[in-house]
C-alpha cells in the first residue's frame, strides 16, 4: 500500500505505524569514562582523550559501524550514570565485582590487571594491616582497591583516604599526607613513578592475590540492554584477533596486564 507523506504523517501522529528516530542519532555509542587514570584513560596535553580503553572504545565503534560520544565523569558516577540512560556504556577499567553485578550487566572480560602499593623508597611499607597500622593510604573512590582497604585495613587502625582521582593523592603523597597509594600497578607507574616527582617512590614488591583485586576488567551495561550481545562478540574477536594485546603492548610494561584465556 503506498502512503503519501501527509497521510504518514497522519498516521504516525495516530500511533498506527511507528516513527523512525534520527539516523545520526542511532549510530552514536555514548561511552562515559573517567579520564584520570593514565594510561587506560587520560587526556593528552590538546585535551583529547586518549589510553587503553580508550582505543578498546574506538575500536568498538569502529566495528559496530557506530560513532564513539565519549563523556568524561567522575568514577562513582558511572554505575548511576548507567542506570539514568544517560550514557549506553561504562568503560574506565571497571572490575566486574559481584556487588557491581547486581546492579548493572558487564561485557564479556577483556583484562586483568594486578594492584600495588605505591610507597616512598626505604619505607619498607607492605600492602598488609600490620604493615600500614597508623599510616594513611589513598584509593580512588568507588574502585575496589576501596573496598578491599576499607574491609581489611580500616577496621585494624589504618586511615583509608579516598579521593576523586589518584592524581590528587598522588598530590598528597608528595606533600607528605600520605603514606601510601593502592591502586592498577601501571597507573602508579604512568600516573606518578615515571614522572620527576615520583623518583622517591616505588611498588611495594608484595602482590595481594585476593579474589575482589583480580577480578576481571570489562565494560558496563545498564541491566536488561540488548547491546550487550553485539559488544561482546566484538570484544570476544578482538581479543582473538590480538587487536586488545597489540593495544596493551603500546600502553604497558610486561606483565603488568592479563587477558583471559581465548
């Protein structure tokens, strides 16, 4: 039956056939992420984000023939951001915790990475309770290294600081109202150890192998939407490709990064 543009428009208005949304709209991918966390996610001296899951991001968009809206906001506002539609994903090294699980979906893993102390050289500070009795230790809001600090070390006299970004505590660390940091192990070695303020400090040689610091890193999903599906077999062929370990390869030193098994 053909219909002239009057009398769809008709119809439309009437609700007896469906409108069609704006092209270019429908092609865009919002992806939020928190740009201070180098170098899975920063903004390079122009302003422009760049990093790890930044080119993972790219990527995406890229093979699912969309165009990456990328929005830069605090960390702990990822998982609310999600559930208020306002952006389609979260990627910004995201563990997928069981907690987190419960209110969001994630993609299908695409990293680990293993977490550090970050202490002044000689300290001798180890990422234990006994080790960090009456010493501060700066998380970045929201993360698990958090969660973990605040469950084990909080309640056995350690100060645990969170802030927005680990750039302000490493902020903190130079000028002497931190102990220590905990966080990604590269993003201490990029964020601060390969800076001239970071000549004084070091990883703590002890790696925790707990299950809530090396649980996998993926992107997050509001609950329930079906774009899930298409971003996981994406990532799924980019990691058999070996376009996630050629992006790691640009960013990190051996070792510091883990893909799951293929």
């Amino acid at each position: 039956m053909k219909t002239t543009l009057l009398g769809a428009a008709l119809l439309i208005a009437a609700g007896l056939i469906p409108a069609v949304g704006n092209a270019a709209d429908a092609k865009e991918l919002k992806i939020a992420t928190e740009a201070g966390y180098p170098p899975f996610e920063y903004r390079n001296p122009n302003g422009q984000l760049e990093g790890f899951d930044i080119d993972i991001g790219n990527e995406l968009c890229k093979r699912l023939n969309r165009t990456c809206v990328w929005i830069d906001q605090s960390f702990d506002s990822l998982i609310p951001g999600l559930q208020a539609r306002k952006f389609d994903l979260a990627n910004s090294t995201m563990t997928a915790t069981e907690a987190r699980k419960k209110v969001i979906d994630f993609s299908t893993p695409m990293y680990i990475v293993p977490v550090k102390l970050m202490v002044k050289k000689g300290s001798g500070l180890e990422p234990t309770a006994e080790s960090l009795k009456g010493k501060r230790v700066g998380v970045q809001q929201g993360t698990t290294m958090e969660t973990y600090a605040r469950k084990h070390w909080a309640p056995k006299g350690v100060e645990v600081v969170a802030y927005p970004s680990y750039t302000n505590a490493y902020v903190d660390v130079t000028a002497g109202r931190l102990d220590a940091t905990f966080q990604e192990a590269q993003s201490a070695v990029d964020g601060f150890l390969n800076k001239p303020e970071g000549a004084g400090y070091e990883l703590a040689a002890m790696t925790l192998d707990d299950p809530i610091l090396n649980e996998p890193i993926a992107m997050g999903i509001r609950k329930g939407n079906a774009l899930k599906a298409d971003v996981d077999k994406v990532l799924k062929a980019m990691l058999a490709d070996g376009t996630l370990q050629g992006y790691a390869k640009k960013y990190f030193a051996e070792g510091l990064i883990q893909f799951p098994a293929q």
